[in-house]
C-alpha cells in the first residue's frame, strides 16, 4: 500500500520463517525432465521443428523476406563497393601478416564472404582477413617452413617450392581451424567465447598490434629479416632490425612515411566529419592508387631496389586437399585461432546486432565461419573472421545485409580476375604502412590500463598479465596464460569475497555494511553476518575464519574450554573439594585447586556440554566456582545473510553444518534468511539437519529474523537508546502457530 503524497510503503504481514512460510502458501511442484526425455524432444522431429531448423542453418532466408528493395539495395550497392575496395587492399596487405604472397589474400577476402552470405547471422560484420589471426598463421607458416634452412620433415611438403609449402601449411591449419568452429557450432559450445572477457581480448589484440608493428617494420625500413616465432621472437626480431638497420632503404622509408601520414589524417577528418560526409573518404586505396602509379611511372623496383608486390596470377587455383600430417604439427594452434578469430568476430556483430535491433546467435556463427574457413580452405585461402576497420566501412557507408558483403567479395573477384595486373608494381612498404596505421585502435587501448587501475584492480593484472605474457611468449601461449590469469582472478575474488558485519539503518528494515553508516541500530547480542559470494571447498575455510573474526570468539575453543570446566566440577563435587547449596556451590577445599591436566578422551571436548549429572545447569556468563574461568560469551543470535550465496558443495556443506554445531554448542541460536530454494531443497536432499541444526533457523528475510530475535530475547532491545528517533513501525500480525509466544494481544512490534 502506498502512501499519498510520500515515496513511503506500509506493509503488514506476518512474521515468516521459511516453513511458517511454506505452510501459509501452496507452492507449485515442477517436475523435471529426464536425460530419457530431453534426448527424446532433441530427436524428435515435426514440420514446424524442420522449419526452424532450416530457418537457423539458413539465416539467409530469414532476413531475404523482409528485404525492403527500395530502401536497402542502392544502400548496399554503395557499400559493396566502398567495403570491396578495401577488402582488396587489406587483403594484399595482411597477407604479409601469414608469410604468405599477396595474392593468396585476395582468395581470403572472396571465398569465405560467399558462404558467410547463407550461414550468416549477422547484416552488418564485413568477413574475411583479420590481423591477429593473420599474423598466428604467420608464426606456424614460419615454424614449419621457415625462411632460412629446410621445411620440417612432413610428408606431403616435398617437391613443393617454399611458397607452395607455406601455402599448403597455411591452408591446412585453416581447414583443421574451421572444422574446431564446425564442431564447436554443432555441439552447441557457443558458451565458450563468454570466458574470454572483454578486458582479456583487448589486452591480447593490443599486444598482437605491437607483434604486428614489429613484424611490418621489415616492410617499411625495406629490410631482409627472417620469420620467427615462439617466446621471445618479438625480442629476437627487434634485435635482428637494429642490427641490420643500416642497411635501411631511404626510399621505402620516405614512400612508408608520407603513406602514413596522409591515410591518418585523412581518417582523422573521416573521424571528426562523418556526419556531414555521405561515405568515408576511401583514402588507402586512394594512396595504393598513387603509390602504383608513381612505382610504375618512376621504376621503383630497378632504380631503388624496392620490393614490390610482383606478378598476380589470373584467376583462382584449383582446389586442394589438406595435409593431415600438417593437422598433427598444428592442433595446438589452430584450437586458440578457433576461438580468438569467433570471438572477435561475435563481438563486433553483437555491437551491430544491438545497434541495429536484431539478434545474432553464436553457435551458428559458429558454424558459419567453421564452414567458411573448411571451403576457403580448399581454394587455398587463410582463417577468416572480421577486420574492425573493413566492418566499420560497411555500416557505415549504409550497409544494411550481407548482400553489401557479397557486392565487395564481387569486387574482389573482379580484381582477381581481371585486374590485379595494375596492382603488380604497388611497392610492399605501402602495405606496411596500411596496416601500421590500422593498428591505431588496437594500440590506443593501452589508454585503457590507468582507467582500470582506479576502477577495477583485477580486471587491470588480467590486461597487463594478458598483453605481457602475449608480447613475450607469443599470441598462442599468451592466449592461454591470460586465461589462466583470469580464471585465477575469478578464483581468488571468489574464494576471499568481502564479508561483512550489517546492522540496521535506524527507522527501516534495511540493513548495511556496519561499518559504512553512522545513524545505525545493532540489538545486543545479535550479530549479522553477511558472504556476497556462493560458498565451495576453496572458500569454506576463508568463511569460518571471517566468522569467528566477526563473532569475536572461537566456538570450538569455548566448547572445549567449558566441557574441561565441567569435568574440574565433577571431579571436584566427587572429591568433596566443591558442594552445592541453596546459595551455589561453596568451596570446601583448603588450599589452591590446580586445573586439571588429564588430557584422556579429547574427542569427548567437542561433544555438547551435558548437566545430566550436575545438581544445576551451569551459567556461563556467570562467576565459576573453584577459580574456574572460561571464556565469556556475549552473544545469543547470530544471523547469516545467503542472500548472495548462489550454491554450496558437499565439501561446504559439511563445513557450514560443523560451523553451525560449534556456534550451537556454545548456545548461540543461528538463523540463515534469504537462503536460495534451491540451496534449501539441497540440504534437505543431502540430510543436512538434525537434532541440533534445524529447518526452523531459516527465515524468509532479514527484518523477520531481527524481529523474531528481538521478540524471544526482550533484553536486547530494552538496553535500546533514544526512542524517539526510532520512527518505522513495522506491525507484525501473529496469527495461531505463530512463532511468538509473550503477550499475543499486542498489536505491534515497535523497530
């Protein structure tokens, strides 16, 4: 009920524990499904289940009937040609990235677009050579046929000439790369891409720009430097240049130099005025226009010695078979390319796919580019996935579907086809330079590490810890120790989460962080104890430590401490040194009674006290008889806050229970509220009660555990001061069978 006027709420319901709860209100029993029966509704098929079927392997058809002709085509025609353009010129390019020769990249940015076009989920991502996979293909092509001394010894590479040899390998790890996406796609393992986190992926592609930095740098300064890889190759490498940067040619400089500079600031004013501009300025293939003009025009190649892009063949090759000897050299690598070249490419879709309010599903995508990559494969093309930039293109030019893509793989064609001649004198430091200043994205996002050091500490070790080990060891295996050091974050944040101490903010039933607010109210004896965190064997310790922490007492050492004081009195009431009279017991020994030292039966320390043969319960926060002192326990209530705990284990399961025996033992009452119904159903299941811990311990909230407290134990709240500004009323009905038992005629509880 609200209020009029006032942003208040008035509630007046019962006070509830889990079971008084349960019995009030009918709950709906769900029966499960069986493995029997989820493999029979896999399996079963009907007209409107093979349509769907064909719909998601399809996706083409899907979006091909809602295509709006008028609307869309001169939209994606625009693009098509735009985005083609430079799928030309980042094909050339990021072939170098492979060890591969250039042309081979024109095959990459042709046959995988064609199958992406009907397999496809997303409109907008532009398919085909991505940097970072380029330049993993480049670290096995260069491993396994390397540029100075022979091939490995693999059968199938002899006879081969050393491009043949690097092509087949490159083929082969893309056919092996595609078929783990195939495999990952029809076993529904979409899910895998979520463990690598945003701050992981752009700590890995920042450290594959500095690999591609350095890797193209050859290229600008017209050097001869041998392919590496494996740890310490960047290292190597730059080692490599310096040594040999004397021998730099001027003129590869110079043309590297005035490329950069211009596509930059060309893409700068792209940048500032792409509102007022109908498309981007296309100024790479602008300036590769130029630059194999000026090449031709001026010899280039004779007068400067500068390497140029060479002869392009016509056409396209005929297809081949993978090497499956290459699968056994490449595994290791292809499993990381599957993953890095799906991941970035769901990541730039998913971007779009929001943008533009339509959805995109990952095991497909899956699917899509393992098909890709097997067919591109067999015309000797390399792993595809998504360039940023070329995606950037065409949604930006006005790409609606993926009939923009299919436009630029036409382009493409053409160019293989019937003009790549004119692309012959085009000098490699260009596509150097290309590719440098298409790394400025990926290279501004260590920007990103002062800002995750004031927000997210963590998250920023996972960055640095991701890039370094990248940069040193190498993009497969930095891709895994970022892994490894992310999984170990998630580990350590859940095994030692922030407990806490809550207490009531006066005049509400809400409860914080005690140490967070002043204008707070905590009944005496009473204690909350909160875990934001789900509770398993690697935390089960850290929780009981912060428990007896927040206590301020160990339980197990009180138990211990009074069962000893019990076995003194017995002993000392059997001797006739200590007797009971209406008054207590009285001292009747003469002198001093030491403390006994008998250390028989220590198991039997842990077990409840017992008075059974004692003339009076013992009152332990009372004065002992006999100089006998035990540690003073002040508190009587002890609440657990679950609302956070998302599931427990065996292992903590059997933690929590010895945790609550020791607290009960010691006759502190221990209540959990907000605990999951799945996690009670599991202590049910799992015999998790007994004679000392009970279902009734469970409350629905943490106001009903307070109040129930405050109702059993007055004393705890007539020790309350300032009444008055105390002005919540909280009114609790106590129907028959309720939980209190004083004075059932009041209306009222006042917190």
């Amino acid at each position: 009920m609200m209020r009029s006027g006032a942003k208040q709420y008035v509630v007046a319901r019962p006070l509830y524990s889990e079971e008084a709860f349960a019995q009030d209100h009918d709950k709906v029993y769900r029966h499960g499904k069986t493995m029997l029966s989820h493999v029979k509704d896999y399996f079963t098929c009907d007209a409107k289940r093979a349509k769907n079927a064909a719909l998601s392997l399809l996706p083409v058809i899907g979006w091909m009937k809602i295509y709006r002709i008028k609307e869309w085509l001169l939209s994606d025609i625009v693009s098509g040609v735009s985005t083609g353009l430079v799928a030309v010129l980042q094909g050339l390019a990021y072939c170098l990235l492979a060890s591969l020769p250039p042309w081979y990249g024109l095959f990459s940015a042709f046959f995988p677009v064609v199958i992406y076009f009907f397999l496809g989920t997303s409109r907008h991502i532009s398919v085909g050579p991505f940097p970072v996979l380029c330049l993993m293909i480049g670290s096995v092509v260069t491993r396994i046929v390397p540029d100075e001394g022979p091939a490995l010894n693999i059968t199938g590479l002899e006879g081969l000439t050393r491009d043949e040899q690097r092509v087949l390998v490159a083929s082969s790890l893309t056919f092996l790369t595609g078929i783990i996406q195939l495999a990952m796609g029809v076993l529904q393992v979409g899910f895998v891409v979520m463990y690598l986190s945003d701050t992981l992926v752009s700590g890995f592609t920042t450290a594959a720009a500095v690999h591609i930095l350095v890797s193209q740098l050859k290229f600008v300064l017209g050097l001869t430097v041998p392919g590496l890889s494996g740890p310490l190759s960047l290292i190597y490498t730059l080692e490599i240049i310096f040594n040999k940067i004397t021998s730099t040619n001027v003129c590869d400089v110079v043309i590297s130099l005035v490329i950069m500079v211009v596509v930059f600031i060309v893409k700068e004013l792209n940048d500032r005025f792409k509102s007022k501009l109908p498309v981007p300025i296309p100024i790479e293939v602008i300036m590769t226009i130029i630059a194999c003009g000026v090449s031709y025009a001026f010899d280039f190649k004779t007068r400067y010695g500068i390497d140029v892009v060479g002869h392009i063949p016509k056409g396209y090759e005929s297809p081949i078979a993978p090497n499956l000897h290459i699968f056994q050299e490449t595994a290791v690598e292809a499993f990381p390319m599957a993953i890095v070249g799906f991941a970035v490419a769901f990541s730039v879709a998913k971007v779009y796919s929001v943008k533009h309010d339509y959805t995109i599903d990952g095991n497909q995508e899956l699917v899509a580019f393992g098909v890709s990559n097997i067919f591109g494969a067999s015309f000797k093309s390399f792993a595809a996935s998504t360039a940023l930039s070329r995606s950037a293109v065409q949604e930006s030019t006005g790409g609606k579907t993926q009939i923009a893509g299919l436009l630029s793989a036409i382009i493409v064609m053409i160019v293989t086809l019937a003009i790549g001649f004119l692309l012959e004198p085009l000098p490699k430091s260009v596509l150097g330079a290309v590719v440098i200043v298409n790394l400025k994205g990926m290279l501004m996002q260590f920007r990103d590490i002062p800002y995750l050091w004031r927000r997210d500490k963590p998250d920023c070790v996972v960055w640095l810890g991701t890039c370094a080990a990248a940069i040193l060891l190498g993009l497969d295996l930095g891709l895994a120790a970022g892994l490894g050091v992310e999984l170990v974050s998630v580990v350590l944040r859940a095994q030692f989460p922030r407990c806490s101490v809550l207490a009531n903010i006066k005049g509400t039933d809400i409860y914080k962080d005690r140490k967070d607010y002043t204008d707070i109210y905590e009944p005496e004896g009473v204690k909350i104890f909160r875990i934001p965190s789900p509770i398993f064997f690697a935390n089960i310790e850290f929780f009981r430590s912060k428990l007896v922490e927040a206590v301020g007492f160990n339980p197990l050492r009180v138990l211990r401490k009074r069962n000893k004081a019990l076995r003194m009195i017995r002993k000392l009431l059997k001797k006739g040194d200590l007797q009971w009279t209406s008054k207590g017991f009285l001292n009747t020994s003469c002198g001093p009674i030491k403390e006994s030292e008998d250390e028989s039966n220590m198991e039997d320390l842990d077990l409840p006290t017992d008075f059974k043969d004692l003339p009076v319960r013992i009152d332990w926060s009372a004065e002992l008889p006999a100089n006998i002192v035990v540690p003073r326990v002040d508190l009587h209530s002890l609440v657990l806050d679950f609302a956070a705990v998302s599931f427990l284990d065996i292992s903590a399961l059997k933690g929590l229970k010895t945790a609550l025996k020791e607290l009960i033992r010691v006759e502190v009452e221990v209540y959990i509220v907000a605990c999951d119904p799945y996690i009670l159903k599991k202590l049910h299941d799992c015999c998790f009660f007994d004679d000392e811990v009970q279902s009734s311990m469970f409350f629905l909230t943490l106001h009903d555990a307070v109040l129930h407290i405050l109702d059993k134990h007055p004393e705890s709240k007539e020790k309350r001061y300032d009444y008055d500004r105390i002005i919540t009323t909280v009114t609790v009905h106590h129907p028959e069978g309720s939980l209190r038992s004083r004075d059932r005629n009041a209306p009222e509880t006042r917190f």
